[in-house]
C-alpha cells in the first residue's frame, strides 16, 4: 500500500467520505457569510479548474487499470484483449442503463431540485431550510461519482474520485448557502450514512482485491467514465453518465468469466 494509500485508507473507515463532508461544511460556513453568490465570471473560471481536475482523475485511473493490466498480462494479445473488454463493458453498459432509463430517472431527482433552487427566493425561511437540505443532498448523492468514488475508495485505491467531487461540492455549497441558508449544512449527514455505507459495502469486494486484473479493469472503466465528465462540467455536451454504471458490474464480471 502506498503513501497516499495509507493516508487515506485506516481500516475500514471510509476517509473518502470524511473529507467529502468536511468540504461541504467548509463551503457552507463559508457561503453563510457571503451576501451574495458568486460572480458568474468567478464561476466559470472554477469549472475551468474543476475540468482540469477531473482529466488529471480520470487519467490517473485510466493509468493505473492499464499499468495493471500490462504487468499481469502473460502477452502482448492479452493486454489487447483487456482493452477490448473495457470498450465492450462501455457499450454493453451503456444499452442496460439506457434500457433502465438510469439516467432518466436520475434527471427527474435533479428537475425537482432545479425547481427547489428556483423558487427558494420566494418561500418561507423554514421552506429554504427544507429546500436547501433536499437540494443539496440530491446533488450530492445520486451522481455516477458518488457510486464510482466510493467503490473506489473500498477497493484500497486512493479515493481520487471522492477527492474531486469533494472539491466540486464545497463549491457547490459555497454558492447555495447564501440562498438557502444552513440547511446546505445538513446534506451533508445523509451523504455520510450513503456514501459510508456504499464504501463499506465495496470494501467486502476481496475478490476484485485479490485479483489485479478485475481490478485493472475497474480501474481502465471508471477512469473513462470520469473523463467523460469533462464534457459535462464544461458543459460542451450532456453525456448521460448514469446510464453507464452498469459498465463498471459488466467489466469485472466479464475478467472474471475470462480468468475463470
């Protein structure tokens, strides 16, 4: 286990997590003293850097699924046939979410809290309380990132996944919290006891532990799902990144129906 390993791995406990929550409560005390959200132009100079951030995620996934792949493949072929594997998982991936309409039920969480955020400038102080505190727990709960990140984090890797979206949130936090007060603050429980939750539950995967190339191809997967939210940060292109999850069952379903 590396360095970074250790530092963000004791145990058991799902430090990914931790830090996501501290982020949001750093960015909402934060916005609790602001009179105002940011500027738009303060905005996009953020998301700038929140794309940089996520290509130097996904890379590094992507880098460590195929260092992997390459050191426990027997030939040249083999890594070859890793790859393929990898782009089959997207695919197949991609036609089950779509079928289960992940990603459109997903849209339907995040239209409710669109419609929240809209009219929270005209409700009672105790409704911008309740809409701050569902807002926000939709938005940080229910993204691919999320799931990705804390299966990540309960595999051993270092959780770079939870990192960024623990970045993205603290900004996210710092802009809602002028509107709906300290409610944003208390999202942050129920993201503990999912988050914390699902990376435990990863944590049980030894079998993806225990064998590096299900691993590598976790890895090679995640690491091209994060890439793809980019397009959506920078907002060049809606990608429907929900309906991808699926991939990241199919891959090390299909290295294991290999191996074995």
């Amino acid at each position: 286990m590396t360095d970074w390993q250790q530092l963000f791995k004791i145990e058991w406990l799902p430090l990914g997590t931790f830090f996501n929550v501290i982020c949001i409560l750093i960015g909402g005390l934060a916005g609790l003293h602001l009179s105002r959200q940011l500027p738009d132009e303060t905005q996009r100079r953020i998301r700038r850097y929140l794309a940089g951030l996520t290509v130097v995620a996904g890379s590094y996934m992507m880098a460590q699924g195929l260092y992997g792949g390459w050191k426990e493949s027997a030939s040249f072929w083999m890594f070859l046939l890793l790859g393929l594997i990898a782009l089959l998982s997207v695919s197949f991936g991609n036609l089950i979410g779509t079928q289960l309409k992940l990603q459109e039920r997903l849209d339907q969480l995040g239209q409710e809290a669109k419609r929240r955020l809209a009219n929270s400038d005209d409700e009672h102080e105790d409704n911008r309380f309740s809409d701050g505190f569902v807002t926000c727990t939709v938005l940080f709960t229910v993204g691919p990132m999320s799931i990705l990140g804390c299966v990540e984090d309960g595999l051993g890797n270092v959780p770079s996944i939870l990192i960024l979206k623990s970045v993205m949130d603290g900004i996210a936090t710092l802009c809602f919290a002028p509107r709906f007060g300290a409610g944003v603050l208390l999202s942050a429980v129920p993201l503990l006891a999912y988050q914390g939750t699902v990376t435990l539950l990863a944590s049980n995967l030894v079998f993806m532990r225990d064998e590096p190339m299900m691993l590598a191809i976790f890895n090679l997967v995640g690491g091209m799902l994060v890439l793809t939210i980019v397009l959506v940060i920078m907002e060049i292109q809606k990608v429907p990144l929900a309906n991808y999850l699926p991939s990241l069952i199919i891959g090390p379903a299909l290295v294991w129906w290999w191996i074995f």
